[in-house]
C-alpha cells in the first residue's frame, strides 16, 4: 500500500510556474536529460529536490552544518564525476557560507561544474517553522515579531550574487522566469545561474502546501482502498455484505452461505479485519474506499446489506454516487438523528463504552468484551439469532 501510495502521489503531482519546486524539478530534468552528475545542498534545496524533482540520484553533504562547504565538496564531486558536467543546486544561504570556493571553481582547469543558486533573499526553511505564522494557541511568550524573525530566521540579505560570482572570475546570469531558467540551464557558456523565484520567500510556504495538497490526497486515496474481501461468484445482480463496528466479513459468513448462488462480496472494512490500517478511519475515507472498490470489481450496480456501521457507509454509499449502488439492506442504522434527552442518554453511553475499551490490555480482555458485551446485546445477536 505505501509503495501504490507513492505511486499515486507522484501522478497527481503537477509542477508548474517559476518557484522553487519549479526549479528543482527543472535542474533534475536538465541533469537527467544531459547524463550529467547532480549535487545539492542542504536545507530547502534537498528537500525540492525529493519532493518535485524527478528520479535521479545526487549527491549531498550530510550533518548538522551542512551548508558548510557545499561549494567545495560539489567542486571536488564533479572533477571526479564519470560525466563532464555536474550541477550543483544550492540555496543563497548555503553559497553565502562557502563563497570563497568559487575562487577554487574558476581555477579547476576544466569548468564541470554549473550551480545554481536560489535567490529568495534568505533562509527559506525557517519560513515552515510554527513560530514563522505564530500559530493560534501559542504562549504570549513565544510570539516572535516579523521583523525579529526576519532577523533571527529569515538572515536577510542583499547580496547580488550575479556581480559576486563574477568578481570571483566566473560567468553569471540571473533568471527570473521559468523559460529564462531553462534556456540559461542548456546554456554551457554560463557557469552560474541565479534564480530568482516570482513568489516571496513568505509565500513558499503556501507554494508547497498547494503543490503537495492534491499528492497527499492521492497518496490517502490509494491507502484507503486497500480493502481485503472475498469474492462468491454465482448469478444475479452481485451482493456485497458490510459488517459492523469491531467486527469482520467474518461475521456475514452465515448470511453469504445462505445466499449461495448469487454474486457474494465480503468486506472488512478499513481497519477491521485483514484491511489495511494506514489510511483514515473518517466516514467520507471509508464510503470512498468502498466505492473505489466496487467500481474496481464491477461496471454496473451493486447491493448494499450492511449491519450497523456497515449499514450507514452502505447508505452513504448510495448517497454519494446512487447510479452505482442498486438496493440497500440497512440493519440496525438509525436513519434520523436523536434529539433531547435521548441523544444525551446516547452520548453518555457512548463515553461509558468509549472508556471501557480505552481500558483493555490484554487478548484475553478484549476477548471477554466481546463475548460479554459486544456480541451478547440482543440488537447484535439477533443477526445469528440464537
């Protein structure tokens, strides 16, 4: 499941504009594209790189003062790289700890390696810090102003590394959009281009929420349907049999060999069973996860009997998308709300229950909750009847 999960995420992973994942992505292409060797910095760059960039292996320093000395250690990479060209991606901060290296990259007696510097006037990761947004809920004493964050964090800067890079005797040009970017990337003559994201270091974060949103969603999607069932095949408009809370298909095994000859599937619900736990257990994940299913085994319409709360996702189910579920049996599902007293008397109950399972250890309790409680309440036992 983690691996389709990956899958699915990468698919859904849309790239575009000129922002820092923009940029990763486009300097992994051009050094996939060029069989070139790839170096990357610390911090925000690394990061980029293996969320947005594209499957490649690089090459990186490793510790805690990691952007110390990118410059050097990716100079000393390329000149021993089978490839004649090694890019270094490397953020601002990164180039400002290591800048006397670029001396040493102008001597190398043949220019292999082409870097990249990502311009945000600052460093960037610190921007995905709590205390950068100061969160709702924190201590008056932690609340850090923008202007002592930019101070402290953001290390402000105005550096023009165009006129650094050359006054070290190097070639330099700066980009400011995603097509300048990647002409200037193609373009062998220059050995350093500075890029310069359209979007404010502020707002990167932002930037990465919205690119990773619709991958994440995909990824818990995928985890979702990985639901174990059994398939009884026969004739008539197939069946499928959803159990109740802490149960199992195991449960609707009488009432499947009861319905012999027809079309039988039996569910564990996510989370329950042989079903996979990974994903969410919310209503809307569980009615997705089983409609992922249905449609995965049949093209036409399915019935629904389900038992509790196999009976309510079986009617959400039906709710969300009727022209793929046929009838559903509901048993034992309130279909209207409680009101007043009534629904005081059930939330306490539910606390009382809730309570009571967050208090079993061993097998050997949970066992005894079953036989005793769970099983032995006329509502449940009524499905097997005596």
């Amino acid at each position: 499941p983690l691996l389709r999960a990956g899958v699915a995420a990468d698919e859904a992973l849309a790239v575009d504009g000129f922002s820092e994942p923009s940029i990763a992505k486009a300097v992994t292409e051009a050094a996939s594209r060029q069989k070139a060797g790839l170096f990357v910095s610390n911090s925000m760059p690394i990061r980029d790189c293996d969320r947005f960039g594209v499957d490649i292996r690089a090459e990186a320093n490793r510790g805690l003062a990691g952007i110390d000395g990118v410059v050097a250690t990716a100079l000393g990479y390329a000149e021993n790289h089978d490839s004649d060209t090694t890019y270094l991606l490397i953020g601002d901060q990164a180039m400002l700890h290591d800048a006397g290296s670029l001396r040493a990259v102008a001597d190398a007696h043949q220019r292999r390696l082409r870097i990249v510097v990502v311009d945000n006037g600052g460093g960037g990761i610190f921007s995905f810090l709590p205390l950068a947004s100061n969160p709702e809920g924190i201590e008056a004493d932690e609340i850090v102003s923008e202007a002592d964050f930019e101070t402290l964090f953001g290390a402000t800067h105005s550096v023009d590394f165009v006129r650094l890079v050359e006054a070290h005797g190097l070639t330099a040009s700066r980009a400011s959009s995603a097509s300048e970017f990647e002409r200037l990337l193609d373009d062998s003559s220059i050995d350093v281009v500075v890029a310069t994201p359209d979007v404010q270091r502020q707002d990167n974060v932002a930037v990465h929420r919205a690119l990773e949103a619709p991958a994440i969603e995909a990824a818990r999607r995928s985890m979702s349907h990985n639901l174990a069932y059994e398939h009884f095949h026969g004739n008539g408009p197939p069946v499928v049999l959803l159990h109740g809370l802490f149960g199992s298909r195991e449960d609707l095994r009488p009432l499947q060999a009861d319905l012999i000859g027809r079309e039988v599937v039996l569910v564990d619900l996510a989370g329950h069973g042989a079903s996979a736990t990974e994903a969410g257990y919310g209503y809307d994940d569980q009615v997705e996860g089983l409609l992922a299913l249905f449609s995965q085994l049949y093209e036409g319409p399915v019935d629904i009997v389900g038992y509790s709360l196999g009976a309510r996702l079986a009617l959400g189910c039906k709710l969300r998308r009727p022209d793929s579920i046929g009838r559903v049996v509901a048993v034992s599902a309130r279909l209207v709300g409680l009101e007043g007293a009534a629904r005081d008397e059930r939330g306490r109950a539910d606390k009382a229950l809730a309570a009571r399972v967050r208090a079993l250890e061993s097998d050997a309790d949970w066992a005894a909750f079953f036989d005793d409680v769970w099983y032995a309440e006329g509502a449940k036992g009524g499905l097997w009847g005596e």
